[in-house]
C-alpha cells in the first residue's frame, strides 16, 4: 500500500472524520492512486489513513453501492474496472452535460459574480502556465483549478438533477476534471495539452460572455475530446502506442489495449 497522508483527528467530529475517509478513499480511485489489482482491506486502509476500522468498514460498504470497489470474498475488496467504451462514455456523456449546462447560462447571460469567478480561474491557469515549477506540480495545481471552473458552469446552470448524474459519471475513472492523467505522453507534450484545454477555457468563458449559446454549447463537448486523447482513447496529435495507462480495459471486452479498441471500432463500422 503507498503511504498517504494521515487523516486528521483529535477533536474531529466522527461524522466529519466518515466523510473525510469515504471522499479520500473514492479520491484515490478516481485519481488512480489505488489500482484495480491492488487488494483492499479494512486493516491496510486503516493503517494507511491512521484510523480504526470501523469507518474503514463503512466507507467500503458506500463505495460498493456507488460501483466504486466491488468485493472480492468475505473480506477482500477492489476498484471496480470499467471497459474502455464504458469509460469514452462517461467522458462524453459528461460533455454533453456541460455543454447542456453552459447553453443555459449563456441563454439567460452569465452572472457578474460567475464571470468574475471564471476570470479568476483563467488567470490562476495563465499563471500555473507562466511558472518554472516541476511539471508535475503544475499538473496537480492544473487540475484543481480545472475542477472549479467546471464546477462553476455546473451549479450556475440551475438544474437540480445535473449535480445527481454527474455524480455517477464521475464515479468511473479518469473521467472527472479533477483527475488529470496522461497515457504514453512525453511530459513536455502534457503540459502543451494542458495549455491548449486551458485557452478553450479562455473561448469557452467569451462566449459565455457574448451569450453565444451555440458556440459554447459546441467548445463544452470538443473539451471532451482532450480529455480522451490525454488518456489514449482518443487519436490526437501525439505519438501514442497501446495505452498502459488504462486499467479499466476489461481483458474480456475482445479489445485489450487502445489501438485494438479503434481497429475493434473501424471494423464494426
């Protein structure tokens, strides 16, 4: 098991330390830091976030009923492995959503405060981009930054059931914005790819602006397409060989790594 930081405790309320344990465990496997042939346990995970196991136990068990982990015996469990269309899904069912989400509020005309928000994540983005840190720092700051301004055209669309379904879309992995992860792409090439989403941030937010709802609507679900190339899924302007990134291809979908996946797909076409 990695070592990961410990979770906080003392005078923590137990409810709040419940949910620190569920959302850190679910973080782990969005983010890939737990794979799918690792073998879980209440007492490996206890000693890995400092706790005891009783909300080790229970934290499981939600995750097993969001089709996170899934078990394995009595008392074993593992991240729950998806198929690579399974995951090309969610990405862009997730497009979709956003793209849903950013017509409305160019529709009706984005907020003064949402714009000065989104402003204010387009400039920490020119800034990450403008720095002289470690590559993999700016990845890491990057894709908190990504996470609010995706998170801002989320709740400023006003629809009560848009949180509920992106939700399940981002219980697969690599799918959410925060979950920044490349396929066999040279490091100097992943910070070019990040650079490029973040000026489609800068247009998306023009027209935003402009209230040019098919504009924005279109930009939203091309972002998409970035992220399925960062992953291999998707052909791009990068060198790609069979994706060793992946462990959500089912050995048993016929397909076993990207590039049989696209022959598997222009033969069905």
């Amino acid at each position: 098991m990695v070592p990961f930081e410990r979770v906080p405790t003392g005078d923590e309320r137990q409810e709040s330390r419940q949910k620190h344990v569920i959302d850190t465990l679910r973080a782990w496997v969005v983010d890939g830091k737990i794979g799918p042939d690792e073998k879980l346990s209440e007492a490996s995970l206890a000693e890995a976030l400092g706790v005891s196991r009783t909300p080790i136990r229970t934290a499981l068990a939600i995750l097993v009923e969001e089709g996170v982990l899934e078990r394995t015996g009595p008392r074993g469990y593992r991240v729950r492995t998806y198929k690579v269309a399974e995951v090309k899904e969610a990405i862009e069912l997730r497009s979709i959503i956003e793209a849903y989400a950013a017509k409305r509020i160019a529709a009706a005309g984005p907020s003064p405060k949402l714009v000065a928000d989104l402003k204010a994540c387009l400039l920490e983005g020119d800034e990450i981009f403008s720095s002289n840190a470690d590559p993999q720092e700016r990845e890491a700051r990057y894709a908190r930054m990504n996470a609010r301004f995706h998170g801002l055209i989320l709740e400023a669309a006003g629809v009560s059931i848009v949180p509920q379904i992106i939700s399940l879309l981002d219980r697969v992995p690599f799918g959410a914005p925060g979950a920044i992860r490349f396929d066999d792409i040279a490091k100097s090439d992943r910070i070019q790819h990040l650079h490029q989403a973040h000026w489609q941030h800068h247009h998306m937010v023009l027209a935003l602006i402009a209230r040019d709802v098919s504009r924005v609507g279109r930009l939203f679900q091309e972002h998409g397409e970035g992220v399925k190339i960062s992953l291999g899924l998707s052909p791009g302007p990068f060198n790609l060989g069979p994706s060793r990134l992946l462990p959500i291809v089912d050995p048993g979908a016929g397909a076993t790594n990207i590039d049989e996946f696209l022959q598997d797909k222009d033969k069905q076409s």
